[in-house]
C-alpha cells in the first residue's frame, strides 16, 4: 500500500530532475540536477502563474466558506420540502468540469450569452467578461459550482451538533447571533477547517473549468499552476519541467495543510484549556 | 511448326492472364487483414470514414477506426508511438506532430514503399498533390529541417489540407458597394468600415484569445506582410517591422470586429460569422461546409468567398492533417496500400464530394465537384499560394508558440506596446533557441 502510494510521488520527484522529453521513457531522459528548479525559480511567467493560484484560491475558498457555512445556518432548521431543496444545492458539483467551463462560457458570450443580454435588456453597457473581467469570471463559476460542497459538509456538522448545549444557551437567554458566534461555529470548527483545507487543495488544481472558459487569459491573467503544468508538460513537451512545478504546487499545498492543522490543533488545545479552568473554578 | 506457333501463342496468353491478374489485383495478399488507423474527430475524416467502406469492397482489407479529439489523439499518439508493438498501423497528425515524430523516429520513411513496386501505383501522380502541403507536412529533413530541400525524405503525405481564406458577405458588401478587399489596406479599411455601416457588426471576427489562437491570428497577417519568426540563421525577427504590422492588423481587425472578439477563440470567431454579427472572415478553408448548413448558419447563400489579401506577397497559411504509418505498425505494407488508396485521384475525390477536403490539384479543378461545391475552384487558387513556412515547424515551437500568443493576447487586452511586446518574445525565443542548441554552428 506504502509503495503504491508512493510510487507515482516518486516517479515524479526523479522526472524533475531530469531533461525529459514525452517521446522518451524515464531512463532515456537526461540527469540535470535542480536545473528544472532553478529554471522556474527565475521564470517571470511561473511565478505570475503562482500569483493567480494564489488569488484564485484564496477569493474561491473564502467567499464559498462565507457563503456556504452562511447557508447552512440559515437552512438548519425544519422546512417543508428541504430535501429537495438540499438535493438541488448539490446538483452544480455533480455536473463534469467540462460541462461547466462550457455552460458559463456560453453565459458570459459577450453578444449570445444571458448576462449580456440582461444587462443589455435593462439598457446597461455590455461586459466582457471573459476579456477584462477574466478572472473574476472563472471566480464566479468555481463559487456557483463548489459553494455547495461546504453547504452539505457545514450543514451535516449543525445538524450533529450537541442539542443539550444550544438547548442550555436557549434557556440561558442567548439570542440566534450569539448561539452562532459562541456555540455552533466554535463546534464546528474542525469540520470547517477540514472541509476548508480539502476546498483549498481542490482550488490549487482546479484546471478543466478554467481551460474551457478562458484557456488561461487574457495573457496569464488566468493561468493557473495545473494549467501551466498541463501546457508545459503537453505543449512545450518538458515533462522534467511539468513534474518540478508538480512539485513546487505539492511544496505549496503541504504547507498550507501543515498551518492549518496547527492552528485546528492551537484551537483544540485552547479549548482543552478553557475547558479546564472552568472545572477548576 | 503450326501446331508450336499455338501452343507459343497459347502460352503467352496464359502468361499475359496470369501477369494481369497479378497486376489488377496487387491487394490479394492482404485482404482480410484489419488495419486500425488513429485519426481526429474533425469534419475531413468524418467524410473519410464515409469512403473507407469503398476501400474496404475494393481491396478486402477491413478498416477499423479509432476517432478522438484532436487533444486526446495526440496524447494517445504520444503513448502508443513509444511502444514498442503499437496498435496503430496508421495515423493522421498534425504538422507540428511531425517535428516529434520524425525527430524521435517514431514515423516511417515513405521511400521504401514508392520504390516497392508491389505497392506503389504507377499511376499515383504525385505531382499532382499540392505542393506546399507535401512540404509542410510531408516533409522532414530538407531546408531549416522541416521544409522543401535536397537532404530532405517524405515521411507523411497531406490529407485534410486547409489554407486560409477569406469569407465575406456578399449581401452586406453590394449593400453598401463594397469592394472586395484585395491587399491588406484595403481590407483593414474595410474592416473598421463596416461597424459604422452596419451598427452592431463587426467588420472582421478573428481568433484572439490567449495563447496558440493569438499566436494563430498574428501568424496569419506576418507572412502575407512579408513577415518571418526567423531568418536563415534561427535569428528571431518576430519584432522586425514586418511583424509590427502584423500586430497592428491584429489589433486593428479585434478592435473593429464583434464585441468581445478579444477573447475569441477559432469557435467564437466562426460562431460570430455564422450568426451574421460580422461581415468577413479570414481563417481555414473547412469551415466552408458550416457556412453552407442551415442547421447551423444564418448566412447561408450569402457568402462569397476571396483569395487571402495580398501584403507584400501571397502567402496563406497551411494547415490540417497529413497522414503516415508509425515505425512500430504492424502491417506497414498494407497501411501504405491504404494511405495511397486515401490521397490517390480517385480518393481525393470521393473524399471531397463526401465533404472533405482535397489535396490535390486536379481535384479542386475536377467539374463534379465544382459543380457541389462551387467554392471549390477558389480554394485550389488560394492552396497554390499557401506557405509552408508560415511558421517554423521546429521541437521547440510548443513554447514559443505560447509565449507569442500570451504576449500578444496582452497587447489586444492591456494596451501593451506592441514594439516592447514583440521585443520581449524575440529576446526570450533567443534564449529558448540558444538552450535548444540552435546557436551551436554559430561562430
């Protein structure tokens, strides 16, 4: 199982040291030492794809957290025709990735698609979406596909929160504000963070969406790292290349994940704590 | 004496039959063998798969076809072609394939087989095939590598030719007494012309978006302008002022085209024509058939079609797909039989009035197939003039290809200056060039 899991991160870690080409097998590559490395280290073009990563990542995951986790809240509760209501919120992530860069190109189609013709219809200038607004259009259809994921997890995690605990804040008075600032985000902290951590790893490598949508521009005003590797490994035929820049992506995602189970186990052991003293007192 | 003289003659009859049965039927050895060929989902091999059963009847030799996106085929060809034992006997690829291919030995040379005379057909008439095509993506080995020249060999033959063309709305142009544009002036005038005529038209719809359809567009205007990625000693010109012009005809057309043109892809720019939101479009000769489907055009009947404008010189693009039989095939001879079957007189024509396109002379001039396609006899003009070095076939092209159309994605969206822009990609090619060994006879 060990050398299962590992095999292929091996694989990967020897390609990107060496000079390989997709006609050739592994062994007939060249050896270069760190040159892939240092190559991207100093590729303007490599760390301009980092940066819209970065920013891609961080806008998605914070805005489908906010909205997600806010849904949860507000749709926690006993309405007639919930399960439908619940099966339709899901729908947008069971749709193939490719389907849904081809849906929202279509929709941000600067004369046929639907935003255009609305604004146009209410006698606004058009947007080009897809040109100026490139990245906050790929940004909207990754939040309307992947908002729905923290919306089950978050919702799964309310509704297994300890009834005694919001029953007891209840009679003690607290309002619906305080019961979610005090009880239930504290409570369902792990899960969040969890469900945070797996949003941002998938954001890291989300490619098909945005390849079928813009296919990385305006320039590289899109391009981000999985698409960069997918073109450098299909297009510029590097594969040594492809897998170091697998690897600086591997480096970036390890450390992310390292800090936030830090801060969930912090945040645990600060509990702990409070919860000791409180015995105490 | 009478009776030997009978028997002579008898006998040289006989022999005469037996010598003409073996020469009217050169498929016998191989029929019943079954050939699996790899080629694109891609409207010329949609009508190929339309004539392979004639093939099949005529020889006894079964096709079996693996049809895949042009993305995946060529990933699918990347694996298989590094086998040892392939399962592919023959294959369709594009021409920057065969820079790979050849250069990793991966395709066979067509040598042996046009001096088999078991397989290769007197009749064939292979300077009836177009010229530029052969070169472009037939050729390996020859000038610069990739071009016509005397330590050049065949290793493909052109199937599926495209070239550019230009596409126009007759009605829009007599409307407003419009001539059609014959040099690039003109039709840059024309261009920006058009959305004052006709408010809410784009003059022109071309592929802009980001990277190979930028880098597409722009290639498209630097040869007629006279341009070249680089000179004879792999020195890139890009930057130079024929490729300065280029960017601003670029700039020009995606400026006065349809709305959003910036971000148009080959789709979008072919989209924009067929739903009438633009007035002309300049690119491949295979969207010829669209623009004749009603299940799909708003402007059927309503375009005439144009060589591509003249700048300096004539010099369309070339495009499509050759075909070629990879070195670890398992019936080489019988995928050569049908490769020459496919591109043969005969072939080409069936191909094209199955809605394929031709690649060869007489074929564009053939009456029944003008007669179907009256567009025909225009293509064949504009193929004559098609030029196989519009952009470098080279390994290292994939990247350089991106960077150019990346830069000049930012000059359409971004205001770049398009002399900085070009200047960058010049000096980064350098770089690509110099790493890629290309400088090594230099000094």
């Amino acid at each position: 199982m060990v050398l299962a899991l590992l095999y292929p991160l091996g694989y990967m870690v020897y390609g990107s040291f060496r000079d390989w080409d997709p006609s050739q097998s592994l062994s007939e590559s060249t050896f270069v030492g760190l040159k892939n490395y240092i190559t991207l280290w100093n590729d303007p073009n490599f760390h301009e794809s980092t940066l819209v990563t970065l920013k891609f990542a961080l806008s998605v995951v914070t805005v489908e957290m906010l909205i997600g986790v806010g849904l949860a809240l507000l749709l926690d509760r006993k309405l007639r025709g919930m399960s439908v209501l619940r099966t339709l919120f899901i729908l947008p992530m069971m749709i193939a990735p490719v389907v849904v860069g081809l849906i929202w190109r279509y929709m941000y189609h600067p004369t046929l698609g639907v935003f255009n013709r609305g604004i146009k219809g209410v006698g606004l200038e058009p947007v080009d979406w897809l040109g100026q607004h490139a990245l906050l259009s790929v940004i909207i259809a990754d939040i309307w596909q992947w908002t729905p994921f923290i919306f089950i997890l978050s919702l799964a995690a309310l509704q297994s929160l300890p009834r005694s605990a919001l029953e007891a804040a209840r009679i003690d008075g607290a309002t619906g504000w305080q019961q979610i600032i005090h009880i239930k985000l504290p409570l369902m902290m792990p899960v969040l963070i969890v469900t945070c951590l797996l949003r941002l790893i998938d954001a890291f490598k989300v490619l098909e969406v945005i390849l079928v949508m813009t296919e990385g521009g305006p320039g590289l005003s899109t391009e981000i790292m999985a698409l960069r590797i997918s073109r450098t490994a299909t297009e510029f035929r590097e594969l040594g290349v492809a897998a170091a820049m697998s690897n600086y992506l591997l480096i970036m995602l390890l450390i992310l994940t390292v800090l936030m189970l830090v801060y969930n186990r912090y945040m645990e052991y600060r509990a702990s704590r409070a919860m000791r003293v409180a015995q105490e007192n | 004496m009478l009776n030997l003289s009978k028997t002579l003659r008898c006998l040289t009859v006989a022999t005469a039959m037996v010598a003409s049965v073996a020469i009217a039927d050169p498929y016998e050895e191989y029929a019943g063998t079954t050939l699996i060929v790899n080629f694109p989902a891609h409207p010329h091999y949609d009508a190929v798969r339309k004539i392979l059963p004639e093939f099949t009847r005529e020889t006894g030799i079964e096709v079996e076809v693996d049809q895949l996106p042009y993305l995946k085929m060529r990933e699918r060809q990347t694996l298989e072609l590094g086998q040892d034992e392939g399962d592919y006997d023959l294959i369709a690829y594009v021409v920057f394939s065969k820079a790979d291919y050849v250069y990793a030995d991966q395709l066979e040379n067509l040598a042996r087989y046009f001096m088999n005379p078991k397989l290769s057909d007197p009749s064939y008439d292979a300077d009836d095939l177009i010229d530029g095509y052969v070169y472009n993506i037939g050729f390996a080995g020859g000038t610069k590598g990739y071009l016509e020249g005397k330590t050049g060999s065949l290793f493909g033959i052109p199937y599926g030719s495209e070239t550019s063309i230009l596409g126009y709305r007759k009605d829009i142009f007599e409307k407003h007494g419009l001539e059609v544009p014959e040099n690039y002036d003109q039709l840059l005038d024309i261009a920006c012309k058009i959305p004052e005529l006709e408010p809410g038209m784009g003059g022109l719809s071309s592929r802009a978006a980001s990277g190979h359809h930028a880098s597409h567009a722009f290639l498209l205007h630097l040869a007629p302008l006279g341009g070249r990625v680089f000179d004879d000693s792999w020195n890139p010109i890009v930057n130079n002022e024929a490729g300065v012009q280029a960017a601003n005809a670029l700039k020009t057309i995606v400026d006065c085209g349809p709305e959003g043109s910036a971000s148009f892809g080959f789709g979008e720019a072919l989209g924009s024509f067929l739903a009438g939101d633009t007035a002309m479009f300049l690119d491949t000769t295979v969207v010829a058939g669209q623009i004749d489907d009603p299940a799909k055009s708003k402007v059927v009947g309503k375009v005439g079609w144009a060589m591509h404008p003249m700048g300096t010189r004539r010099g369309s693009q070339t495009g499509g797909f050759g075909i070629g039989i990879p070195k670890n095939a398992e019936n080489k001879d019988a995928a050569f039989l049908l490769m020459q079957w496919l591109t043969s007189k005969k072939g080409d024509k069936l191909v094209a009035l199955a809605g394929g396109n031709p690649s060869r002379f007489s074929t564009h001039e053939d009456a029944e197939v003008n007669a179907r396609f009256p567009h025909m006899a225009t293509f064949g003009e504009a193929l004559k003039h098609a030029d196989p070095d519009w952009r470098p076939i080279i390994p290292v092209w994939g990247k350089i290809n991106a960077d150019l159309g990346t830069t000049l994605s930012k000059v359409l969206t971004e205001d770049l200056d398009i002399q900085e822009a070009l200047d960058g990609v010049a000096e980064r090619t350098k770089a690509v060039m110099e790493e890629a060994g290309y400088y090594t006879w230099s000094n």
